[in-house]
C-alpha cells in the first residue's frame, strides 16, 4: 500500500551538503542551555527514591513512620499507594514467542532486582528527601537470585513468577537448506561469544519534574525523553490523565543513546505525586540510580557458527542469540529487541548467505531490565560475525578484506534468506576503501618488523550495514510491530522568516542546524532566518521517537514534506508576480528567479508580505496559509552502511590495549552535515572502543551490583581516544528527501568487533583468539603467555 | 560540632561578584552555585568527583564543585563557564569548541571549558599536556578528538 505521507519532494542541495556550525553551540558554550535539573518550578517539592538492596526477597515490612515524621518530609509512598492508581506497566515486544510482563512502579510484596523503586520520599528539599529515605526501613526475607541466563532457561526457580520458566522470548527460523550448507561445507568456523552488560551512560541522568492543576486538570511533565509523545500515551493510557490536557516537555538533554528511549516508574509516579500533593514534584537521578536502575543494555550469550565453501564463500550460518534480560520488559523495547535483532537481521550482513538457523532467546533475571541502547542488537550480532569472517580469514589464509569480498553482496536490489530487500549499498566499495586506507601491505611489514621487536600490533576491520530511519516499512520488512510516523510543522510569517517544528526530540544530534539546512534549501532562505524547535513540547507535532537512526530521515522528510506545500505557494505568488511560468521559478540566495531570465526576481521577503498584506499581488484562488503541518514515513526500509578498520597495540607486560588509529567509512547517502556525521561516528565509535575494553557492568554471586560509580563503571576518557581518518561515500536512497540515510548507531554497531578483531590479530601467533567483550588486561596476558 | 543542617555564614566572590550567604553547612559548592545564585551553567554529571561536569576555578585552580563543601569555598574566588565570555563574544577557547563541533548535548562542556581555561591560563600546553589534563572528564559523545582540537588551536591562537 503507498500513501502520501510515504512520498518526499526532490530538493537541490545547496546548504545540504555544507560544515553548518551549530547554531544552538553558543548558547550551550556560555552555559544557558537549560536541562532536566536547571528548571526551577515556584513551590516544588524533591522526590527520592528508596530502592531494593536485594537481588530477590519478599518484603515483610515496610516502616515509613519515622521518616513522615520528618520536618520538611511531605509524603512516603510504598507500592500499596502507587497500585492504587496504576497496577504497573506492561511490556512485551511484538514478535512472536514473547511473553509479557508487568513492572510495578513501586515494588510491593516481591522486589526483583538491585535498584527497584520500593518507595518514594517526597520533600521540600532534595537533602530531606535522602534524609528521608534512609529513614525508611525495609525487611526482606530472601529468595533465589536467578544469575545465569542459560540455565536460567532450563529450569530450577523463577527470576519473576509471571514468567515461571524464566522464557521472556523464545522463537526463530529455518531458512533455505542450512543441512546442507554445513554438511557440504569445507569449513565450519564457529564460537560462542559473551558481550558484557553496559550502561548506556548520558553524562546527564534521567530527571522528572511534573506539575498539576487541578482547575484546569493539566498535567505538565518535563522529561528528557527520546520518546516524549510515547510517554504522553503511557500517561493517559495508563494513568487516565485527559490527553488535550496533558503536555509533556523536553528540555535540553544531556545525550540519551537509547536510555532515555523507554517510559520509566519515575515518569509515571511523578504525575501522580504531584496531582495528589497538589505541588510540582522534581526527580533528578543520581549517577548510582543510574547505573543501577536506568535500563542496561547489549549483555547476550551467542553461539553462532558460518559455513563456507573451499573457495571460502560462507554459505550457511547457524545462531543462536541468548539475552540477558533482567526482571521485566522495560517499554517499549523490552529485553526482547537485543536478542532478536542480533538472531534474525544481523547474521547475513553484507554477505550473500542463502541460508540461516535463526534462534533467539531472553531470559528473565533478578537484574536491571535490559533496554535500548545505540545499535541495539546490532552490536553484538555485528560482533559475532565480524569476529567470525577474521577467524575465517586466519583459516583460510587470507587477508581480512579478501575474506569478506569471497562472500560480499555485489548486486542490487538484495534479497537475503530473511526476505529484506536492500534496494542499493556499497558494500564491496566499503571493504576496498578501508583496505586503502590502511595500507594493508605495509601494515603487515610494520606489524612483523614489531614483532621482532617484542611489540604487538594487530588490525581488525568490521563492516556493516544498518537499518536507519526505523519506520512502518522498515518493521514489516522484519516482520515486527509498530506503526511509525512523525510531522514537522513549517511556517513563514511577513518577514520571510521560517520556524519549523519537528516531532522528534534531540539529545545533541544537532537536529535544529540539519534541518534549517533541509528548509533553507527548500525555501531559498538563509539559515538565519529558519529557527527549528525539536519537540519541545508535544503541543507541537507527533513524534515516533529519536530512535534507531532515524532522526536526519523521518524528520528531514517531514520537514521536506511540509516545507514544499509553501514553497508551492511563494512559487506560485512568484510566477504571478514576475509573469512566469511556475515551472521556472527556483527559489534561491532569498529570491525567486526565473531560470532563464537574468534580472528578473523578487525576494522571498517580499513575497512573504505580499501573502499577509497585499492581496492585489496574488493569483486566482490563492489560499495565503503559509503554514503547513505535514507526516513523513518512508515507503521503504532504508539501509547505511560501511565499515571500521582499527590499529591496536597490546602491551605485552599489562595486557592493556591501545587504539592507534581508526579508519572509519561510512555511506549515509546524501550527507546533510560532514561535521554532524563525523561527530557521530566518532562518538559512537569511542562508546564501542568502551564496549570492547573497558565497561562491564558487574553483579556478584548475590546479585548485588557492584559497579556503582563511574570509578568502577569505567567508560573511555580522552586518554582512550583515538586519531579517526573519516572517508564518506554516497551512495543515495531513491526513497528519502535528497537521498538521505540514517547513521547515528553505527559508531557503536560496527567498532566494537573491530577492537575485537585488532587485538586477536595482535594475539596471532600465540593461537588464542579472545571472544568476549570487554577483553580485559587478564585475557590478553593469558593469551601472551600461552 | 556544626551539624549538617545547621547554617553557616558565608562569604565568596563569583565570577567578579561578592556574595555574602547563610548557607546549610552540608551544603555541596555545585548546588549553591546552582541553586542559591542559579548559576545553572556547572553541571552535576555524577556527585561524586569522576565525571568533571562540576568543574568550576577556585583561586584560578579547577574543582570539583561536587566534592566541595560551600564553607570550603570561603573567602575564596571562584569561576564558572558564566565568565567565560566577554560581554556580547564568546572566549576564544568557546568559539574554538564551536569550530570544531567540539560538543553534541553540552552537558559535559562547562567542566571541559573550565579545565582548559586554566590550562590555557597556565602557559602553552602541548596536545599531551591537553590530554593529560582533560582525561578527567568524561564525555559521552564527542568521542574527544574534537575537543583535543579545539583546545591545540585556543593555545595557538593565545600564543599568537
Ligand atoms: S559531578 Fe562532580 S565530578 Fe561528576
Ligand atoms: S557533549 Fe555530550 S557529554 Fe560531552
């Protein structure tokens, strides 16, 4: 079915294309950005949280007494005075073989992990309310952690007896003779993989502020949430507050990479407290609260195995992807999106492998909830088979790049065993850039005159391809749930000036200088004039979320969309006012022109006061609404694509790595903003380099947490930080305004095999081949010393 | 002994001002200069010193206004990203940050901008000097290289 939201105009790039310094840096440089916790609201009351101690336990009493009593202690609430409104929110993910669950928003009877709300504290200030908090006193009487995902599915007790068998998720797929291809194969190479629990880890917490007024039944809820329309329908939804009267706002947002993208307890209990308390209420997350109870992420257990041919073609692989879920769903995305993503979109890649035993799995534990975080399901399943096709290439013999050219998709469109279609790419290209770059021949001497020195250096490469500017289409194509669409609102008033509003939210992606760049070149005018606001507030357009690379597309489209109904119309007043066909006016540098007629223009200035205050000026039936509220959802998956190669050095005396240099290639079409993309990618990239050394949240046998601080939560400093030589290629959609891609995930997605990769290449001539993330100093001098 | 909660007096001078304040004793320095002067520029990334978010200049010396104590700031002169800018321009060293998309959410920027002012003001620091010092502070989304950039090219233009 196509519908004409699906349908973007073609737009000339001129700004697009161009290194547009930020407009909202100056603001946030001399410290007036205003986050979560620099709104002040007049009569606000603090809320702290008391959360569980333990793993798993049954609370046998909750005393609350001691800390009501407090002088400035406004409120305790325990789970009984939050299920009174809200029994908890369920979570699931739609595919099939998932099975729900309901996380309450304050713990009553059972808590399930370290960190679960158990009660809140509400106070007149934020030292009371954690004054208040340790007042408060909680019995538990224990029962069995349940630690290990994979026995955790074979049985023995209940992580959360809504799921008595521990299963969250459980299905998969056959598809084409996969027999075949491992019992003819020449070669099986095969692993099982564990990639280590993270933290997303926003430099800025979560945070919540709601205020009520009961007059008018308004509810106001301040959130820096990628999500923010999806939190306003958990609200109504679930808590019944009316929606015309509900707003939720978002704040300038300390980075959110896929934390912020879920409906969280707090968001819900916030609303709450404050309506009954009749005060606004503020919730400004701890850095402990965040690592322990913000959703974690990307943790799975992956056997998987590729079969090749003896002209080392992969012709077959068999995985088998295994989350480690924690205690519940955390909505929307659930712990079912990690495993499933890895099992049934990312084990064929850029390779035409024509069959594949698909098997995905989550299993619940007594631990944080896992969520989205950058290149969910991507990373680890881009890992694993990375990792595979190195380990194929020592087999074999051949280089890296050799190897994955035996196998790499050549002709477009591709259909592979899963039935998505990628209508182009250049994945062949990706892996004869990055070989380029690296100056593979002269790598190898460097490398062996090392050696004999006693130093170690190794390469490592990882190419991908990502579904960006996540979308109905995109969905069906993985036979998944979800209706996307998201507007954008342009308008111009007497001056020529132009405010757009768009339905997603940013965390620092720079949304509001690359989609001026998209208007300015739609409507001729310069940045200066274009002010963008990102879903400030969901008074103003519908958003579907900034989520799975999908900002620069889905809002680009909306935006393109809504821009050209008054392009259209200056047009139009244009043709009429110069006496020209409309097929010949372009609007450009601030005028209309007629192409072809040197000297005949008229600025878009003036055609703006022309639409407001001059009406002798317009043609037959013109309609002078310069405003236009349009939605964008493509009508087909869009993928991006590229590649990583990194040079590393292991220190034989510590086992430390070091990453020399990274060479990254990156095809997101149509680049709006070289500078925007490559602080993506370089950011994304060093959020792998600590997924591949460095960060692993950690529980010990009891299920206590006990990574709790940035001090033993350890993400890369500058000191981690690489030199990148960046190479884009374009290789545009057909399907998205001036051929844009998505790409902010695939940083994340693609570097963390090619860390992986790079040290086991160091590690060669020892015979041991690491497959586990983080590789820690321990690994790598095991392996050194045999 | 001053109990937590007991009050205290006061007296610092921020960026150029004096202010004189009766302040909770277990008060942290980033909330009074958060809270009770809404000098919301510092930021709090993690409370409890690793992070670098917090960091103000206090005698020209950075700190962690997180793990100071308001009283321990008395009589002292202390610095905040506010100051950074002279009337209506930025610093050199901001619009270097600027040029070189040096910040994505800006969370992290103040304490990184106020790290190497003093850096800055410290005489010409080499790029191992930048990262040496600057390895205190996280940031999530840069991946860092920018801001190694933009400071190297402030010391240039200071020396210049
Ligand atoms: S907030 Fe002070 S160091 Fe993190
Ligand atoms: S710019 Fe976001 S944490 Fe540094």
């Amino acid at each position: 079915m196509s519908f004409p939201h699906s349908q973007s105009p073609s737009i000339a790039a001129r700004s697009i294309g161009a290194r547009v310094p930020r407009g909202d840096d100056p603001r946030l440089l001399t410290g007036r950005g205003q986050y979560l916790a620099d709104i002040v609201l007049p009569g606000e009351l603090h809320a702290c949280f008391v959360r569980s101690s333990a793993a798993h336990a049954r609370i046998t009493r909750v005393s609350i007494d001691e800390a009501r009593a407090l002088d400035g202690v406004v409120a305790v609430w325990t789970g009984e005075d939050a299920a009174k409104f809200c029994e908890g929110i369920v979570g699931e993910l739609e595919v099939e073989g998932c099975f729900a669950t309901t996380m309450p928003l304050l713990a009553r009877d059972i808590v399930r992990y370290v960190g679960e709300p158990v009660a809140v504290v509400v106070a007149e200030s934020r030292y009371v309310a954690e004054d208040g908090c340790d007042l408060v006193d909680v019995d538990y009487e224990p029962l069995e952690p349940v630690l290990h995902p994979r026995s955790a599915l074979e049985g023995g007790p209940s992580a959360n007896e809504e799921l008595p068998d521990n299963v969250a998720l459980r299905g998969g797929k056959v598809l084409g003779d996969v027999e075949g291809a491992f019992n003819n194969a020449a070669r099986v190479i095969e692993a099982t993989f564990h990639s280590g629990r993270l933290s997303a880890g926003p430099m800025e917490t979560r945070g919540v502020i709601a205020s009520y007024d009961w007059t008018s039944r308004r509810l106001r809820l301040w959130t820096g949430s990628q999500m923010p329309h999806y939190i306003k329908y958990c609200l109504t939804a679930y808590l019944g507050f009316p929606e015309n009267e509900c707003e939720v706002l978002t704040p300038d947002t300390g980075g959110g990479f896929g934390q912020k993208a879920h409906i969280f307890p707090e968001e819900m209990l916030l609303p709450l407290l404050a309506r009954e308390l009749d005060r606004p209420v503020k919730w400004v997350e701890d850095r402990r609260e965040n690592l322990m109870t913000a959703t974690h992420a990307h943790e799975q257990f992956i056997d998987i195995a590729y079969a090749f041919d003896s002209d080392a073609r992969a012709t077959g692989v068999r995985i088998r992807a295994t989350g480690d879920g924690g205690a519940y769903h955390q909505p929307p995305w659930s712990m079912g999106v990690e495993p499933w993503c890895t099992a049934m979109v990312t084990p064929t890649g850029v390779y035409d492998i024509p069959a594949a035993d698909l098997i995905y799995e989550a299993a619940a534990t007594n631990k944080t909830p896992i969520g989205a975080y950058r290149g969910v399901g991507y990373m680890a399943g881009t890992l694993v088979r990375e990792c595979l096709m190195d380990d194929a290439a020592r087999a074999f013999e051949l280089s890296p790049f050799d190897i994955r050219r035996r196998s790499v998709v050549r002709e477009f469109p591709w259909t592979n065993p899963q039935g998505i279609v990628y209508d182009e790419g250049s994945w062949l290209q990706t892996i004869d850039e990055l070989e380029r770059m690296v100056d593979y021949t002269a790598f190898r001497e460097r490398q062996a005159a090392l050696r004999a020195e006693g130093r170690f250096i190794g390469l490592g490469l990882s190419v991908f391809v990502e579904s960006s500017g996540e979308s109905t289409a995109m969905g069906k194509a993985h036979d998944l749930g979800g209706i996307y669409h998201d507007t954008a609102t342009v308008k111009m008033e007497p001056n020529g000036s132009v405010t757009v509003t768009i339905g997603l939210t940013t965390q620092g992606q720079g949304h509001r200088t690359t989609m001026a760049q998209v208007v300015a070149d739609s409507l001729g005018v310069p940045l200066e004039a274009i002010t963008v606001r990102a879903a400030e507030s969901t008074t103003y357009g519908w958003g579907s979320g900034t989520v799975g690379s999908r900002g620069a597309v889905i809002a680009g489209g909306a935006v393109l969309r809504a821009s050209n109904v008054i392009r259209t119309k200056l047009v139009a007043l244009a043709a009429s006012m110069l006496e020209a066909d409309p097929a010949d006016i372009d609007l450009v540098d601030g005028a209309a022109v007629v192409l072809g007629v040197p000297g005949s223009s008229v600025s878009i200035i003036d055609l703006a006061t022309a639409v407001y205050f001059d009406q002798s000026a317009w043609p037959a039936d013109f309609d002078p609404t310069l405003e236009a509220t349009l939605a964008y959802d493509p009508a087909r998956p869009i993928f991006s694509n590229g590649g990583h190669a990194m040079i590393v050095e292991v220190a034989p005396d510590t086992g430390f790595v070091t990453v020399e240099k990274v060479f990254s290639v990156e095809d997101c079409g149509t680049v709006i903003n070289p500078d925007i993309v490559e602080g993506q990618i370089r950011g994304g990239v060093v959020q792998g380099i600590g997924a591949a050394l460095l960060e692993r949240l950690v529980y010990d046998d009891s299920g206590q947490l006990v990574t709790t601080t940035l001090l033993d939560y350890h993400m890369p400093s500058m000191d981690f930080s690489p030199p990148f030589e960046i190479h884009h290629l374009e290789t545009p959609s057909s399907h998205t305004p001036g051929g844009i891609k998505g790409m902010g995930e695939s940083g994340l997605i693609a570097a963390p095999a090619a860390v992986l990769n790079a040290v086991n290449d160091a590690l060669s001539h020892t015979g041991t081949v690491l497959h586990n993330i983080p590789i820690t100093p321990e690994q790598v001098l095991r392996a050194l010393r045999g | 002994m001053t109990q937590p909660s007991e009050h205290v007096s006061v007296q610092v001078e921020v960026n150029g001002r004096r202010y004189q304040r009766s302040v909770m004793a277990r008060l942290t320095l980033s909330d009074f200069l958060r809270d009770e002067l809404g000098l919301t520029g510092t930021k709090v990334g993690c409370e409890h010193g690793v992070c670098g978010a917090c960091t103000v200049l206090i005698d020209n010396e950075p700190a962690r206004s997180c793990l100071m104590l308001t009283v321990q700031a008395n009589g002292k002169q202390i610095r905040t990203v506010e100051s950074l800018a002279s009337g209506r321009e930025m610093s050199p060293l901001q619009a270097c940050f600027q040029k070189h998309h040096a910040l994505q959410c800006g969370f992290c920027t103040a304490g990184f901008l106020m790290s190497a002012t003093a850096l800055l003001e410290e005489g010409q620091p080499t790029r191992e000097d930048i990262v040496e010092t600057l390895s205190g502070h996280y940031c999530r989304c840069t991946g860092y290289s920018p801001i190694i950039d933009a400071v190297e090219e402030a010391a240039a233009k200071e020396s210049s």
